[in-house]
C-alpha cells in the first residue's frame, strides 16, 4: 500500500499500451465488407473514437447511412473481423516500450484497480491486449467499452458505475484516472469526470497533449518510474469533476 486512496485507473488500448500495426483499420474494413459485401471506398478515422462512432462514420462517408446495420449486426462483424485478424496483429502489432512493466506492477498494488477504457468493443479489446500478453493484469470486468456508448466521455461513468457494484470503488471519494494518447482521451476524461495521464505515443505531441488540459503528460511509458511518480502526483490530486 502506497497510503493513498484507492484509485480506478483506466486504460486505453491501442497507441497507448499496443501499437497495432493497422489491424484496426482492416478489422473495420472487413467489417464493412462482411456487412456490405465490398469493402469501403473511404476508410475509417479511429483515433480516439468509439466503434459505434466509427462504424456510424464508416457507413455515412460510404453513402450508406439509409442501410446503416443494427448495433448488434454491427458488433458481431466487428467481432469477427478481430478474430478473423488476431494473427496479423500478433505479426504487425506490439507492446509499446514501458507498457508490460507498468501494467504488471500496477497489477500488484492492492489500491489500484487497473481496468480499461477503449473504444474497441470488449472482445476485440481482449483480442489486442491478450495478443501481447498484457490481458491478464487488467481487470476487465471494471472498464468500459466502445459498444456501450457512442461518446467516449460517457464511458468513464460506466466504468465508474462497474467498478462501484464490483470493487468497492467510491467514484465521490476516490480518484479515476484515465491514461490515454490522444486529445479525444484527454477530452473524454476531462468530460466524464477523470484526472488524465496522456502519453504521446500514438498522433499527438508531447506539446499537443500539454496543451489539452492534461493533468500530467509523458513522452511514452518507457520510463516506468517517471509513469508511476506522475501516477502518484495526480492520484493525490483526488476524483475530479463531472463536465459533461
């Protein structure tokens, strides 16, 4: 024990903990393919959205809003693509530098519940962590994911909610902090009522991201004592404010 509160930490998945070599992007593309027949003429924009955004996005810049499938026909093609695609990313994709370390050794801090927040819908998100190993010290059960909400600041509550049924986690008395490497995360955590931790590892600078209002940014998780004093520095700033 560190003396602190307990804290949920939530992670992002990809660009922050993995780098996934484009198997996202296939994994929307075959998506649609599965679900049209032919594969899209304009390609998804993923970086910190949900899959019910970039689906409804796939199929609006396709012309093809008017024959937009159900969310659930939606989520089965999506769940496909990701199985159907679990080799490629083993070949394209890794672990970033710092990633495995950090979420081991957060793993073992009895006041940490260590979860996620992603926009990858939950098995797909398995897929992607457990391809490099790093599925098992995260505590699915207490995240949240891109299937349960079209805007990602409404995530952070219903990891909250999970995570205050499950864990004994108290979302008034105790900090969420939210790690992820993009504007879009930091707007998100802002929004639902999360401190953040941005990591400049996927599309935004080190400048981008100390300008979005941050609680803490670094340039990767390779420096995993950096991660852990910035972790404890913003954990002793206690549960932020609700925005949304």
């Amino acid at each position: 024990m560190t003396g602190q509160q307990k804290a949920l930490v939530l992670w992002d998945v990809d660009h922050t903990l993995i780098e996934n070599g484009g198997v996202s992007k296939l994994n929307y593309a075959l998506a649609f393919e599965l679900l049209t027949g032919a594969p899209p003429e304009v390609r998804a924009a993923t970086d910190g959205r949900t899959d019910v955004e970039i689906m409804e996005n796939l199929w609006r810049d396709n012309d093809l809003w008017e024959s937009l499938p159900t969310v659930a026909e939606r989520e089965a093609a999506l769940a496909e693509a990701g199985e159907r695609n679990r080799p490629l990313l083993a070949e394209r994709g890794h672990a970033l530098p710092g990633a495995e370390a950090v979420v081991v050794r957060m793993a073992g801090m009895s006041d940490v519940i260590s979860s996620v927040l992603t926009g990858n819908i939950p098995s797909n998100a398995r897929i992607k962590l457990g391809a490099f190993g790093l599925d098992q010290y995260v505590d699915f059960e207490a995240g949240a994911f891109g299937n349960e909400h079209r805007v990602r600041a409404q995530l952070v509550p219903i990891a909250q909610a999970k995570a205050e049924q499950l864990r004994g986690f108290d979302r008034e008395t105790m900090p969420t902090i939210l790690v992820g490497d993009t504007v879009r995360d930091v707007n998100a955590g802002l929004g639902g009522g999360a401190r953040v931790i941005a990591v400049a590892s996927g599309v935004d600078s080190v400048e981008v991201l100390e300008g979005s209002g941050a609680d803490a940014v670094l340039p990767s998780l390779a420096d995993v004592d950096a991660f852990f004093e910035a972790f404890e520095r913003v954990r002793a700033l206690g549960p932020a404010p609700v925005r949304l």
